[in-house]
C-alpha cells in the first residue's frame, strides 16, 4: 500500500496521542479508499463538507479510537506523559 | 493537534461523567473533521440541524461512551461519588 | 451538562431494564446533540418520522445496550428480578 | 415502557434462537423509537421498503446479535439444544 | 423463524469459512428484514445497486464477522483446515 | 464464495500489516455483496465516488481493523517484523 512504516505500534502514552492516532487512522482509510483506482493517484482527499459527513467522519474516529484504546488497556496504568 | 493537554485519562468518577466525556469526545472529533482544511479554521462548527443528523451524533456518542465504559470497567467497583 | 445525577450506574436488574435505560441513554444523546447551541434550548427533541430515522434510533439503542449488557456482565448470574 | 417481562433473559439454547432474539430485539427497538410521542401511539410499526433501510435493519440486527452472542459466551459450550 | 436449524454454531475452522458464515449471516438478516410484513412473502430479496448500499452491506458483514471472529477465538490455535 | 484460500489467518506482524488486511477485507465484502446476483459477475467493483462514501468505506475498514487488531491481541507482544 505504501512503502514505508507509518504505523509500528498501536501504544501511544496518552489518551489524547491514542485520539491524536485515530485521527490519522482515520484519514488514511478515506485516502486509501480513494485511491483504489490507479487513475485517482494524485487527487485530494475527500473532505467532508456538511454535518452529515462531519458526523460520519467523527463515527469512524471513535470506532478507532476505541481500537485503540483496547491496545493500550485504556491507559488504565499511569505512564509517563511525555507531551 | 490541539497545543494542550485536554484528554489526560478516560477515568471518571461516575457513568454520568463519563457520558459527559463521550460527548466532549464526539463533539472534538467533529470539529477535528471539520478542521482538516486550514481554510476551514475559524468557522463555526457544524450543528446537526435535523433528526438524522442529531440520530447520528447520538451515535457516536454511544460509541465514545462505550469505549470510556470499557476503560472504566463499567464502573462496577464502587468510587466516591465526587459530583 | 444537567444539574442533576441521572445515570448514578449501569447496573440493572434485568436485560429488559437495561434495555429500558439504553433507550433512556439514545433519547439523552440526541437531545444534548440538539442543545449544544444555546438559542436550542426549549427546542422539541427531534422526532424520528421515517423508517431510516427510527432504524437509525435502534442502532444507537442497539449500541448503548451493548454496552450496559457488558457493564451488567450480560446478567449472566441470577439476581433478584425486582419488576 | 411495557407492563410485562418481555425480556427476562439473554441466553438462547443455540446461536439460531440467539439470531432471533436478536431480530426481536431490533423491531422492539424501532417500536420504541416510534412510540415516544404519546400521539403516535397504535401506529403501524415502521416497516423498511427499500435496499438502504434492510441493510439498515440488518445492520441493528448484527448489533444485537454480537451483544447476546457475548452473552451466551458464543455458545462455546455445547448446551442442550432443545429446538 | 425459519423452521429449521440453519445456525447450528458459530464455529468454523478458519477465517475464510467466517467471512463466508458472516456474508451468510448478513444476507439473512437483510431476509427477516424484509419479510416481517406477511405480504412480504415470496418477493426477492433486496439488492445492493449502488455504492452506498454496497458498503452498507459491507458494513454489515464487517460487523458479523466480528462476532464470528470473536466466537472462534480469532481462530488463534491452529485448527485442522478442511477447506 | 471463492474457490481459494484467500484468508488463512487473520495473523499480521504488525498493525500496518493489519490495516492493509482491513482494507483487503473491506474490499471483498464489497465484491461479495455486489456479486450476489448471478447476473453481476463480471461487473467491476463499486467505487466509493463521493465523501460520504468514502467515510462510509472508512467506517467498514476501521471496523474490520478492530477485529484484525483483537485478533493480534493488539499486537502488544513484540514480534519480529518482518516489513
């Protein structure tokens, strides 16, 4: 898909980096799913433009952010707060 | 994203908290969505206006307060009610 | 939020309770999606009126009992069923 | 809501009468959702007339079968099938 | 229902065989969906025709597969394949 | 379905390798769903051409990212990757 590591882990330190991550998670499945046709490459992304999609976009963030949130026991364990 | 700490823990004392922070949550991922053009900042957020709007931001709702739930362990050891 | 405590826990007696509390859940979701402006409040609550809009309502209560099914350990142990 | 016990439990002796209760469960939740207005009480129930609104009603359904297929552990043990 | 056992178990020995229990799964629900009006009965069953039907009905089998998945464990230990 | 073994196991070394098995997944089940009819083989897949599409085929990616992620017990334990 893309020829670099752009996501090593699920761990982040905080529950604002875990939502911080579902945002961009979130991103990429929308360019990924835009770009499944070759002659889309270079297009920009979709941007959601009324609340409808708003609403949806925001839907596809909490669904992973509590994926997320899972892979890091819900941050229950204080960690060092590195931001 | 935003230069602040305003997720710190999922922790809340009760399920009504944590409600509260499930839709803190959806209404930040909106704004987020909304947010992802620089052109767009300064604009007013978008407000569900009609009942499928307002049904979907209910969902996501749902979907945050399901994750906070879970990292609350659905509240079920009794905490001090500080409210 | 609201002034009052109105969801002090998840625990119910009965599947039939928690659904009963889900449905009490949607209804709060919507309405505080509706009153984020201020110039809503003594507005109605947005009233499902086609079959999307009423699918879309039991998805949300589909949801929220999910989650109060898993904070009540799906009443897998017997309780004194108080109804 | 409804003056008798319409749900006094979520196990089901096999994942098929678990399908059903779930499908029972969606249609209570979209009578629900059309009955909060008192005037709209004898109504027909909302019935799905296009592809859009099955897949809808389908998607509620999936819903509420994962919640009762966590309840019923997935019937992983082998139960008495009584049907 | 159905007057017959059609869902026996959850179990299958490997992912693909619980995508496929999953479209199945899916397909029926669109099915019970549609025929709970008896003069429903005997007509064909709705088509996804086009792309937002499409991936709702992806959705839909996105989120049964969870549940199978979830039932076998995520099919974790080694199984004999017998596809 | 499909006369191969396409889904072995829902095994990845590592949560890039699970979000590109998401999408692979979300793109069948939107094959799946479109091939139903006999009549629609051949037919080239459904491609989301919208925003609301687009988050829509998001929403299905993360929701199968969840179950890939679970699967990989969110690949907390180290593995050696092989990316």
């Amino acid at each position: 898909m893309l020829n670099e590591i752009w996501l090593p882990t699920l761990n982040t330190n905080t529950p604002q980096e875990g939502f911080e991550l579902a945002v961009k998670l979130s991103r990429l499945a929308v360019m990924v799913s835009q770009s499944s046709d070759d002659n889309r490459h270079g297009a920009r992304p979709a941007q959601p433009n009324d609340a409808s999609q708003l609403i949806g976009a925001a839907h596809v963030i909490a669904l992973n952010f509590q994926t997320i949130a899972a892979a890091n026991d819900w941050w229950r364990q204080p960690s060092s707060n590195t931001e």
